[in-house]
C-alpha cells in the first residue's frame, strides 16, 4: 500500500493545499505541521509558478507573494526535507509542467522522492501527454496523481483504470476558488465511472471553502481537498495565520465524518 492510500484509511479524507514561500518558507514550515496536527490526512504543497492557470485569483496572488519573496524550487525541497522529520502524514506536490521541465525532470523526481514527497499533480499535463512524466515517477516511487473533470465524459473510465494514488475529481469548471453551490450531479457520475474501473480512492477539490460543502462532498467521495479557503486566512493572517488554520482544518474534519 502506497503512503497516499494510507491518507484514506482514517474515515473521510480531508486534503489541505497550501502555496510554498506565502508569505515566507518559514511560515509554510510552521503551518505544514499545524496542518498535520490539526486532523488533515494529505498535504498538497503548492510550488509557485508565474502563470498557474488552473488557479483562480487567490492561489494565483500567494503565487505571486511566494515568488516576490524569492522561494526557489531548491529552497523548497530543503524545507520539505526538514519538516518531513516530525510530520508523517503524506505529501504530494501541486505545480506545472514547465516548472518541473525548467529543473530537469529527472531531477526533479528524484529530488522529490529523497525529500519524502509521495505524489506530483501536474494540472496542465493531460492525461494523453503523461508519459513525459510517469515512467519516471515509477522509477522514483511517486504517485503521478490523474484529474478528472465533468467535461472529461468517456476519457473518465480510461483515466481511472491507470490512476495512481487517488483520483483528483474536480468539482466544476474553471480555476481554482471558493463556490457559493457545487452542483453533487456531476460529481456522482464522475465518481460512480471513476469506482466501475478502479478501486483506487476519489477526492473532490475546487470550490469547497465552508463544513456544510465538505459534509456534502464526502458523502460521494473518500475525500475532499480545500485550497483557496485556507490560502484565503493565510493572506489574511500572514505569520499569524497557523491557529486559524489550525482551527478551520479541524473543523471540515470533523464534518466530513460526522
């Protein structure tokens, strides 16, 4: 069993993402563990990019924090090597194609994997264009996690049946962000495809920001991941931000097992 299977071994999964270097490596060190500490079973850490096209305003602004405060991939895998000595629970990174070719992606993958990180997200690579990555993933023991869409149709049966990981479903069109309603129709057909083709788990992500949307989510999925709720109280806490997150994570955990 892969570290990112044991995340949805304890009920319902919650899945939190935070941006790397927002506002400071230092802050993101401090909040990966009170992240861990607070309930959540997955952490997708967010390597900044200067054109995140999947994320909405509010990632896409930490994007543009972490990157004015010079964070370097290199400088996050050093933070990443450091804190995986006290936190246990998987990680996984979320970043973009030219991000992971601009290093090397050889070098990249392996970097990863000795840094203790289980699994890469990689939005903007389709499913007919992962070779690029996958046999190198595999080499390293990292999870090359596949998303799904309500736009995805027939692909959903042939991504699912080569999914590693879990299946990232996202919850509606367009970028990243908080939802007022996330419509639950299309989320049950994509899962009841993604589970007639594999048994690897399903987490929905995009737009999930408030308990009773989590609560909601989780009864169609093994999991849901929240970002921009949390980048949201990190822009405006800052430094300060780790027990109101601390707070907000401990919540949408427990309602998603309730």
């Amino acid at each position: 069993m892969s570290d990112i299977s044991k995340a949805f071994d304890h009920g319902k999964a919650f899945i939190a993402f935070l941006t790397c270097g927002d506002p400071d490596l230092d802050t993101t060190e401090k909040l990966i563990k009170v992240i861990a500490d607070s309930g959540a079973d997955l952490i997708e850490l967010g390597i900044p990019f200067s054109d995140p096209t999947a994320e909405g305003p509010v990632i896409q602004n930490a994007n543009m924090r972490a990157l004015a405060g010079k964070v370097t991939t290199d400088k996050i895998f050093d933070m990443v090597y450091r804190v995986r000595k006290t936190v246990k629970i998987p990680m996984v990174f979320m970043t973009y194609a030219n991000v992971v070719f601009s290093y090397g992606t050889d070098r990249f993958i392996k970097r990863a994997s000795e840094v203790g990180v289980s699994g890469l997200i990689l939005p903007d690579v389709p499913f007919e264009e992962k070779e690029d990555f996958a046999p190198l993933c595999r080499r390293y023991g990292i999870e090359l996690i596949s998303l799904i869409a309500p736009t995805s149709n027939q692909r959903i049966s042939m991504i699912a049946k080569e999914a590693a990981g879990f299946v990232y479903c996202v919850s509606s069109l367009g970028v990243t962000g908080v939802r007022n309603e996330i419509s639950s129709d299309n989320i049950q057909n994509m899962i009841k495809l993604v589970r007639e083709s594999t048994n690897i788990p399903t987490a929905v992500g995009f737009g999930i920001s408030n308990a009773n949307q989590a609560a909601e989510m989780a009864k169609l999925a093994d999991g849901i991941i929240v970002g921009s709720a949390i980048v949201k109280i990190i822009e405006e806490h800052g430094r300060n931000a780790a027990p109101l997150v601390s707070e907000y994570v401990k919540t949408m955990k427990e309602a998603i097992n309730s």
